[in-house]
C-alpha cells in the first residue's frame, strides 16, 4: 500500500508515545494536524504570540461594544481639552481615566478609540486580502503543476508579468484614480469602498508567491505512488487535485498565508501612510503615524501608542507564522 508524504513522519512519532502512560502501553495513532498541534502546544512561543493574536482579533471583533463601554466614538472632537495651540492639556498627550491613551493634537479625538477601529481595519484588509490570494495562487498553482503543457506555461507567463509590475507605483496610480471615477473630486468615499480597493489591488498583485509555491509542491507530488494510485483506480481531476494533492501541501500554504497576513497589514498602513490607502476619516495606523509626525518632540505619546500596537501586531503574527512551521514540519525536534 503506498503511503502519502505525510504519512511515514506520523506513523513513526506515534510509535513514540507507545510508552507513555496515557497511551496504555500501546501504540496510539495521530494524523499530521493531531502531532503538529501537539508540537505547537509545547511551544511557549507559539501559545504567548497566538493569545497576542487572539486578543487583538477580540478587540477588533469587540470595537462596537467597546465604543459603547468607552462612552467614545472614533469621531468625536473634545476640543475643549485643547490648549490655545491645540495640544492636550494634562500629562502625556491628555491621558486620564477618561481618555486611556490621549487626544491627537489639533482635532482632540480619542487615540484609544481610533485604535481600536484601527485595529479593526487593518485585520479586515489584511485577513480578506489574504484568503483571496491564498484561494487563486491555490487555484492556478495546482492546475499549471498538475497539468503542466501549454496552461502552465500561460500560468507562468501571466505571474512573470504580474511579477514584474512595480507594486507601489501602480497602487499609487489606482487607488486614486479609481476614487475619482466612482465619486469625482467632490463627493466623499466611503470606507467600505476604499477598503474594498485596497483589498483588490493586493489581490491582484498577491497571489503570485502562493501559485509559485503551490505549483511547485505539487510537480514534487504528481509523480509519487499514491498519485499514480489514485489515478489509476479512476479518480477524476476534482478529487485528485482537492483530494490527494491539496492536502500534502496544505502547510506550506498555512504557513505562508499566515506569513501574509502581517505583510498586508504593515502594505495598507504604509498605502494609507502615504495618503492613498484609507483617508482620514477612517481609522488607520497608517494615518495615525503620519500626523503625529508634526508632534514628535511636543507630544511623542501621540506616535508611541499606534507604533507599538502596530508593531506588536505584525511581531506577533511573525513569530506564530515561524512556530506554526516549525510545528508542521515532520522533521522538526520542537
């Protein structure tokens, strides 16, 4: 019987917990997802980056109910907790019991509360953009490593020509100039509209890296044993792409999907940073950070709470992303 590349590395750690006393003396079975979460687990890493993660996805989930709590919209103005030169009277940037991280200087909005949606839109963006990449490089790099001939060389073609695209200056031409042809120079855009463009345009530029990997996972995997099985026993093109490739290839798409996530975030923060990704008006890191370039030196707690949160958020996305491929990988000794 031929065995799956995952197969082997599962069969032979089971045998190791045989002499455990939970495993009864005897051998205990567990499939890859069972060992790669137990070696997750014991990862101190991996537990402390994943509660960071799981806490910033609760507060973004939670922001209205937070705003309710707060007593505070992202777009009220307390101006009266200004001084003549627009900066927050009291200590740090304003901060009280009543304002957890200060006013911004100038318009007098609550820091803690824009972060909050912040937070929110930026996991939005970058969780949405994410699985829409992650679903067409899947897509196209299994049908060209499959398939190969004449649709792989279109596929390849069509990444090569994606790749050589230069990212930034074709997202500095589009976003704007889609705004103006769907609202004019006059008409305010809606959030939901530009947060649906940016996902686009990292969709559109996103997916290459995945399709590269996944193609080249599955030209390793065509030609193995229980490939040739399946195929000779009738299997039709659905369910040997979703039913016996798909799943010998699923960490290093889990791995590089979550490596995603956090290269979206720090994308739309700099889009946004340089002023055509979300405007003011909506929540952003990315703005946030670039007003409160004028008030470095008279007010660094105004640049201090958004740059760390948004720091903590990537590093910790980073660092489960390294421990999840630790994790996955058979070989591993953690």
């Amino acid at each position: 019987m031929s065995l799956s590349p995952v197969e082997p590395a599962a069969l032979a750690e089971a045998e190791t917990i045989g002499d455990r006393p939970e495993a009864g003396g005897g051998i205990v079975g567990r499939s890859p997802g069972q060992l790669a979460w137990a070696r997750l687990r014991r990862d101190r890493t991996a537990v402390v980056s994943g509660a960071m993660l799981a806490l910033f996805v609760l507060v973004a989930l939670a922001a209205p109910l937070i705003e309710l709590a707060y007593g505070i919209g992202p777009r009220e103005q307390f101006q009266g907790r200004l001084d003549g030169f627009g900066m927050p009277l009291g200590y740090a940037g304003g901060v009280t019991g009543e304002h957890w991280f200060g006013l911004e200087p100038g318009l007098g909005r609550d820091i803690f509360i824009r972060m909050v949606y912040g937070l929110r839109s930026s996991l939005l963006i970058a969780s949405a953009a994410a699985v829409i990449t992650a679903a067409i490089g899947i897509v196209l790099g299994t049908v060209a490593g499959y398939l190969g001939g004449w649709l792989d060389a279109v596929i390849n073609w069509i990444t090569d020509l994606t790749l050589a695209m230069p990212f930034l200056i074709i997202a500095l031409a589009l976003t704007p100039t889609i705004a103006l042809r769907f609202y004019g120079q006059r008409a305010a855009v809606p959030p939901a509209f530009q947060i649906g463009v940016l996902i686009a345009i990292f969709a559109i530029f996103g997916w290459t890296s995945t399709a590269r990997l996944v193609r080249g996972q599955v030209i390793a995997l065509r030609e193995r044993e229980f490939v040739e099985a399946a195929r000779a026993s009738g299997a039709g093109l659905g369910h040997m792409l979703f039913r016996q490739l798909l799943p010998n290839i699923s960490a290093p798409v889990l791995v590089s999907f979550s490596l995603a996530v956090p290269a979206y975030i720090t994308s739309e923060a700099a889009l946004s940073f340089i002023g055509v990704g979300l405007t003011d008006a909506t929540p952003s890191f990315g703005r946030m950070i670039y007003r409160s370039l004028d008030y470095l030196q008279t007010d660094p707690a105004y640049v201090f709470f958004p740059g760390v949160t948004i720091f903590l958020l990537v590093f910790a996305f980073n660092l489960f992303g390294d421990a999840l491929r630790d994790a996955l990988d058979p070989k591993s000794s953690r």
